[in-house]
C-alpha cells in the first residue's frame, strides 16, 4: 500500500509539475511578459541552466544516496522508518528549507560566494525559468540536496516527495511573471488571507522584490527576502520586505550580458565582458549604477510641441515589464 501511494505522488510530482511549467510557459508566452528582455543571449542561459545541471548534478546526488551514504551509514539505512508521514513531512520541510535559506543568504552576504549566486539575478525580466537560472557549481552544492538526500536515507522517501512538489510548485510560482497574488492585495476581504499568506511562502511580490534591480523605491528589497519555500524564515530572522508591490525594474544594475557558458560555469569559463564580476580581472562585487545611467531604463518618446521636442518631456522613464 505505501508503496503504490509512493508511485502515486511521485508521478503526479513529474507530470504534474511539468504540466505546470508547461502552462505558466504558455501564459508567460501569450501575455508577452518577457517582451523584449528574453534576448538571444538570455534564452541561451535560461536553456543552459535548465538543462545542463541536471545532467551533471543527478548523477552526483544519485551516487551520494546509493553508494556513498550506505558506506558511512551502513546500519542507518530505514533508521527513521517508524516516524509518521506527518512528522516526516515537518523534518524534511524544515531541514531543506531552512538549510537553503541560510545557503541562499550566504551567497548575498559573502563577496566571494556572491558570484556563484549573481546568474540567478542577472536577467532583467522575471519568469518561471529563473527558478533553475542557476550557475551549475552553486546548484551542484547546494547543502539542503544532501542533507535531504540523507533523509531519504534514513526512510523518510515519501514525504521528501511530497516535500519536493510542494516547494517546486511555490517556487516556480514565486519566480513567475504572472502576479496570481494580486487579488489578495486588492481586495479587502482578502487582506487577513493574504496576512497570512505573504508570511508563510513566498509570493511573486516578496520574491520579485528580492530580483529587484534597485532598493531605493521602496518595492525592491535585493538584500533580503531570501526564503525559497517558506517567507517564514525572512520573517522570523529580520530580512523580511513585505510592499504588496511589484518592481519597475528586475536584475543587476551593472549585468551587460555575460555569456551564458560564464554564467553556467564560473569561474572554470569566465566572462569576455571587461570589469564584469565573471570577468578573469573583475572584482568581486562591482557597484550599483544608477537606474538612470543603465539599459534597464530608456528615455520615454519625447513629444514635439509645434513640431518642436519638448525638453520638459524627454526624461528617463522606467522600462514596463
């Protein structure tokens, strides 16, 4: 019997899931949401992250989970066997989640790790394939796939499935162009709900505020907001921004579109754009550029009055995404 349940959820965890992607792809798509930001270049890191990681990372975790683990753990195989599914689901949510908070943090927080971490906000528009826009060597040691690899281990398989297609499914939501957690703001009977809500996981406008390409509106909040799953950890360690809005403005004020092999696999392939953090001489952290200096904002369309431009009308305005 838990066995069929097993193979229940782990295939609704493939197909479901992938049918999810699918139809957020096609509705990111449809709504012409990344317009012109999904450039040549940015397809070609979207695509490379997507694809390449898993041909390398799975086999690592598989080799972990099936060889490594039974020869330092040889009589703890099943060990935790006898813990109910409710309690299982608790340990493994925590322990993953909380692992890749403090994982995800890290990377913002320490100069030399931020470069491991900078493709998964280089881009300038926000989708669901930002959720695996990763560089392969930040993906590849991710602390909570291990740890939650153990728990497997330990006979804690089935909720770390169940685990593993919730926390797909807020992420990618979360990641998404689509704001589906907007009504919750507009409406006021919905207010208490979306209390809740924004504090628990994490929601297109907490975790877009944290792609924001800029801090100073008040929306963005770059330096925070780190939670993946759960918003809950944000909160609870003081790196929470809660606005109930969207940025005018995603990625990295100084991102000039590094190639995508520089993006997937530094520092083993660097960056050819000169004073890029992924460059051979680039610094570790360069600094922001004002919005109004940088690509990300373009100067609005100046009307003519009397077939004349107007100066008073030629001011930079924030791109729209």
């Amino acid at each position: 019997m838990i066995e069929q349940i097993k193979n229940i959820i782990d295939n609704l965890n493939g197909y479901g899931f992938s049918v999810l992607v699918l139809v957020l792809g096609v509705l990111e798509f449809s709504f012409g949401l990344y317009k012109k930001r999904w450039t040549r270049n940015e397809r070609w890191v979207d695509i490379a992250c997507f694809t390449i990681p898993k041909l390398i990372i799975k086999p690592v975790v598989a080799y972990y989970g099936l060889k490594v683990l039974p020869a330092i753990l040889p009589g703890f195989k099943d060990a935790f066997n006898w813990v109910p599914f409710f309690w299982g689901f608790i340990i493994i949510a925590v322990a993953d989640d909380l692992t890749q908070y403090w994982y995800h943090r890290l990377h913002h927080e320490v100069p030399w790790l931020w470069r491991f971490h900078r493709t998964h906000h280089s881009a300038s528009y926000m989708g669901m394939a930002m959720a695996s826009r990763q560089n392969v060597i930040y993906s590849l040691f991710f602390s909570q796939t291990y740890l939650t690899t153990a728990l497997v281990y330990l006979g804690l398989g089935i909720p770390a499935i169940v685990v593993k297609g919730i926390k797909g499914t807020i992420t990618t939501l979360a990641h998404s162009s689509i704001p589906w957690d907007k009504p919750f703001y507009q409406y006021k009977w919905l207010h208490p709900l979306a209390w809740v809500l924004e504090r628990t996981i994490s929601t297109p406008a907490t975790h877009h505020a944290h792609h924001a390409a800029t801090t100073d509106d008040g929306v963005g909040y770059y330096k925070g907001n780190f939670g993946n799953m759960f918003f809950l950890w944000d909160v609870i360690f003081g790196t929470a921004h809660i606005s109930r809005q969207y940025p005018k403005a995603y990625g990295i004020s100084h991102y000039e579109g590094d190639q995508w092999y520089a993006q997937l696999l530094w520092p083993i392939f660097k960056s050819k754009v000169a004073g890029s953090e992924l460059a051979a001489d680039g610094p570790m952290v360069n600094k922001d550029v004002p919005l109004q200096e940088h690509h990300l904002y373009r100067p609005e369309k100046p009307e003519s009055v009397n077939g004349e431009i107007s100066q008073e009308t030629y001011n930079l305005q924030p791109v729209k995404i």
